[in-house]
DNA sequence: TATTGTTATACTCTATAACTATA
DNA sequence: TATAGTTATAGAGTATAACAATA
C-alpha cells in the first residue's frame, strides 16, 4: 500500500533532496530553515517578526531562538520597528556577504536535483506540487 | 530564491499533504510514522527490527520506542526470531482489526488529495517523484 | 481589547555511543 | 569479531500558555 501513495512518494523525495541541501548547503554551517528565513529577510528587509513567522509557517514563538541564533551569528538585526511593539529585521553587511555565499550552493543544489529531470518535466513537477500544496 | 526551488516546492506540497492526513487518519490517535510501520509489518510478518528500520529510514535504535508504544497499545507483537538474538514482528488480531479502519481512512485521505490532479497527473506526479527519490 | 515579541515549558522525532546476549 | 536489540542521553524543531509593553 505504501507504495502506491502520494504522501508517501513526497516524503521520500523531499528527503533525498533534503539530504542533497544538507550535504551541501549544509557544509557551510546552516540549516535549511535558517537560509529561508535569511532569503526571506534579504527579499524583505525591514519585515517584522510576526508577518516573517507566517511566511516560513512557524508560531511566532517559534521564529525568537531562530532569530537569536542568526543575530548572534553575526548575520541578523532586530532594528527599531514601524510602531514600538515590532522589530524590523535586516541582514548585516556580514549576513548578506555569507547567504551570497549561501545562494551559490543552493543554485548549485538545484541544479543537481533538476539534472535527474528534463527541463520541462521540472516544470511540470512544479505545476504539480503547487496544485497541492493549495490549502483547501 | 525560494518560489523557483525544487525543495521548497516539495516541503510545501509535503506540509499540506501532511497536514490532511494528521487531521483525518491522525484523528483515530495515531501516526504517520506508526501507520508506516503497521503496514510494512502487515505485509510482511515475523520481520525483523533491524530490516524493519532500515525500510522505514530509521536507526534501530530510533525504532524501540515505537515498537514499544505499538505493543503497549496491543497492535503488535515482538515474537521469538529466526535466532536468539532476533525479534520477529506480527501484527496482533487487534492491530490488525485496528489497521484496517487505519487503512479505510488512509484510502479516504488519498482520494482526496488525488481530487486534486486529473487521474493522468498523479500517475506522471508519481513518476517525477520517483525520479527524485533515487539516491545517487 | 488586540497585537508584538518574549519566556517557560514540554513534546515529538531522531541520532550516537555504549551495553548485553547471542552468533 | 560481528550482529540484534536495548538503554541512556542529547539535540533539533516545534507548539502552547502566560506575560509585559504597546497599540
């Protein structure tokens, strides 16, 4: 039964391709969650910690040890926010120079993954798994 | 970065899959991971753990708990092995009774999340996961 | 009253290393 | 020596509930 279902297919994907990042990405000392978190910080800068939680899909109460440890890494800011409730987050010169680093070895990763495909079969795999990822 | 990669892509689409089966089979107070192993133990009685590890990814040692809170629940059973040092596993008559109530629900889950392709695009989502699942 | 960030706490899942009993 | 299962332990990742500051 296992075998014939797409739960089940889709985790064993996204662990090889998760063992793929690790073993890459991974050497350079950062988990995945970390680098969206940092590209999504990089994309947005000035993004507070709640609205960020929600785009990563974690509690907000979540996202502060996070946050701590990249602020302690040296590649993180919680600045003054909009109102005197919030933070805004910015990337450090340091942050931006390590996730370019970073960004290197993901598109290098991707590439890897995206050689076990034809160029129109990965984008078919993407229009697929946006069909289900759709939270109904 | 994030919402052209591969991985990020399969997450998402592995998180909401995930979450429908938590909330629909999940409700009858078990698992993903235990309904893995119930399955594979089903279909393949008087299993060892350390094979049995090894086909659901686990350490052995990862394994015992799970084992343990399967027997404690009266679904399985650790039997003598083939040797001395062995366990052979089986599916109790009450985690067979209970596997199968599992399975109907597991069956209802897939269906739903297949609504979500045309017959044709979950054999060739199929494929393309299975491409990637290989480990190089 | 509601929101933002934080803390304290706990739970799940998993691995590593060391142990025992067998082989 | 090698293997099967177990234990003790630790770490990552995450959530819930309660709190202070601010809106």
């Amino acid at each position: 039964m296992l075998p014939q279902l797409l739960g089940y297919e889709l985790r064993l994907a996204q662990q090889a391709v998760f063992r793929d990042f690790e073993s890459s990405v991974g050497s350079l000392g950062i988990s995945a969650g970390r680098v969206g978190v940092l590209i999504l910080v990089e994309a947005n800068p000035g993004i507070a910690q709640s609205p960020l939680a929600l785009a990563v899909g974690l509690d907000r109460s979540s996202l502060v040890p996070l946050l701590d440890q990249l602020e302690e890494a040296g590649w993180l800011e919680r600045r003054a926010g909009t109102d005197r409730r919030s933070n805004g987050l910015w990337l450090t010169p340091a942050g931006t120079k390590r996730l370019a680093r970073v960004k290197t070895q993901v598109r290098a990763h991707e590439k890897r993954i995206a050689a076990r495909l034809q160029p129109q079969e990965r984008a078919e795999l993407m229009r697929l798994l946006r069909l289900l990822a759709v939270t109904p």
